[in-house]
C-alpha cells in the first residue's frame, strides 16, 4: 500500500481525499475524504480574474487540508486545480498560495487530463458489472465545466466545454444587482438551454455519447440530484454510490429545482448551503444530457477525479 493525498479544486469546491492505494489489486482504501465550497470561480465568467476573497476561503481550507495531510502521513500529495484557474488572469497568485501553504504547486490541468481522471476514478469499480453495459459516458458535471468521456476500459474520446453549475448560474441568473434570480424566470432558463444545447452540439462532433450504453454521472450536482431523488433525511455517499436514477426523476426535480425559491431549496437538508443558488443549474445540465443521448437512468458515482488523482499518484 501506498499513502496519498489528492487534492481536487474546481471551480466550487475544493476536495481532499488521503487514500491507501494498492495499484497491483485495483484497492483504494479512503482515509479521509471532505469537501469544502469555496466558490473560487466566484465572477471568473465576468472579470476574468480570481477574487480576493475566494482565494482567501481556498487558502483557508488548504490550511486546513495541509493538516490533514500531515496528521495522515501521506507519502504523496498531488493538487489539481480546473476550470476557474485555468482560465483567470492572477492564477499566478494562487499558484503562488498553494505552493506556501501545502509545499506542492498545483497542475493547472487541461480539460482532456480532466476527463481521463474522472474516468478512472469513475469506472475502475465497475470492471466485471454484468448489469451495466459498455461502452461507459462518464459526464462530470463540475462548477465551471463540464467533460465528456466515453471509452470501455480506457479513454476512446472526451472533451470539455464550459458549461457548470456556476458559470451558468453566474451568466443567466445573476442580476445587476449581483443577485441570483429566485426563482429563474422562463426567459433565463432558456438562455441556460440554449447554451448547454450549444455545447451538447458540440460535444457530438467530437465524442460519440449516443453510441454509449451506461451513463456515469459524476460530482456534486449529479450526487446532489440523488440523495434527492432517493429522498434521503441526510446526505449519505453510500447510498448515493451506484444508486441508479431514473431520468422521470431527474426531469421532476428539475422542474422543481427551478420553480422554487432560495428558503425552500435550502430546507433540503442534502442540499449543501454552497450549492443551494446552483444547483438547479446543476440539474438542467444533467436533464438535457439525458434528453440529447436517451438515457433511461444514471449511475451515480461518488468516485470521480479525485480518486483518478489518487491513483495518477499511487
């Protein structure tokens, strides 16, 4: 066994996972594994730039994960960072922070390095599933972006488009007041269709995601849809995991998602507080990807990039 941090920042959240891995066997056993909204795309669509104090919150909590990773003894630490920092003028300065504070400089990776992590991470436990067919769409829906993967074993094609649960948030429902719309009106869920179809078009010219035969959804949005739909008190990654989600479901709690306000979202208790202004986003993107390659249901999986990460490390 080898013991290794991996450490995933996304446009949202950022994500710590210390894991004994043993590549010879396929085991990854989790030590610790936490997440932590930060919202470091926070105005990133409109400024092009890393706020202060979003980088403030992710710093906050690489000190916290820094600790973490000490009192574990991890041998390894790997940071990547994704969409937010890929795209903002001052990623020097969090390239910068990070390097401070854990003693590791963060890969700002590309998002074809995205896609193969989250694939791994994705589909390693599911070799030798009889019920699930192959060729796997593994689709990660993130903050910021969102990758499409589709292979068996390995890769065949993926690519990233900038479509999130944030930057869709951000680029349709924010006013000029800076606030977000509550709820939506039926002009600006448009706008969000029209972009996401955009991007679905798109992604079709490059990777054949109506050939797949199992759509793997991945990250919080997807998770989050979830322990909704299985109508959980508490939010509970081993029911979650594997769940399989019917798209009627997913088309329900779209609509209500979209028809509701701030206070009634946040009353769902697996809503985390971070994600209850995006999450309707969140939720259309995973709708109109069902929609445009038909797919009756989604496999949930809570091991996504991070654990690809991890084992990139082991």
């Amino acid at each position: 066994m080898t013991r290794v941090a991996a450490i995933d920042c996304g446009t949202n959240s950022i994500r710590l996972l210390v894991a004994d891995a043993n590549p010879r066997t396929g085991e990854l056993v989790d030590l610790d594994r936490r997440m932590t909204i930060v919202r470091l795309g926070q105005g990133v669509d409109r400024t092009g730039r890393l706020a202060p104090e979003a980088l403030e919150r992710t710093f906050a909590a690489c000190r916290e994960y820094a600790a973490v990773i000490k009192e574990l003894g991890a041998e390894k630490v790997r940071f990547v960072a994704t969409s937010a920092s890929r795209d903002a003028e001052n990623r020097d300065e969090f390239v910068q922070g990070v390097l401070d504070i854990l003693g590791v400089e963060p890969e700002v990776i590309t998002g074809d390095q995205e896609a193969q992590f989250s694939f791994t991470g994705a589909t390693k436990e599911l070799t030798g599933r009889a019920d699930l067919d192959k060729p796997y769409l593994v689709v990660d829906i993130g903050g910021g972006s969102t990758e499409f993967v589709v292979g068996d074993d390995t890769v065949d094609s993926a690519l990233s488009v900038d479509v999130g649960c944030v930057r869709m948030t951000e680029r349709h429902l924010v006013g000029e007041d800076g606030q977000v719309t509550d709820p939506p009106t039926a002009a600006q869920i448009e706008a969000i269709r029209e972009d996401i179809a955009e991007a679905l078009d798109r992604v079709t010219q490059t990777v054949p995601i109506r050939s797949a035969r199992t759509l793997v959804g991945l990250a919080g949005s997807v998770t989050t849809v979830a322990a909704l739909a299985l109508g959980l008190d508490a939010y509970d990654s081993t029911a979650i995991h594997h769940s399989r989600i019917p798209y009627d479901k997913v088309a329900e709690l779209t609509d209500w998602l979209l028809t509701s306000t701030h206070d009634q979202r946040a009353l769902k208790p697996v809503i985390h507080p971070g994600r209850v202004d995006v999450i309707a986003s969140g939720a259309l993107v995973l709708r109109l990807i069902m929609e445009w390659t038909g797919a009756t249901e989604v496999v949930v999986s809570e091991h996504d990039i991070l654990d690809g990460i991890a084992w990139s490390v082991a």
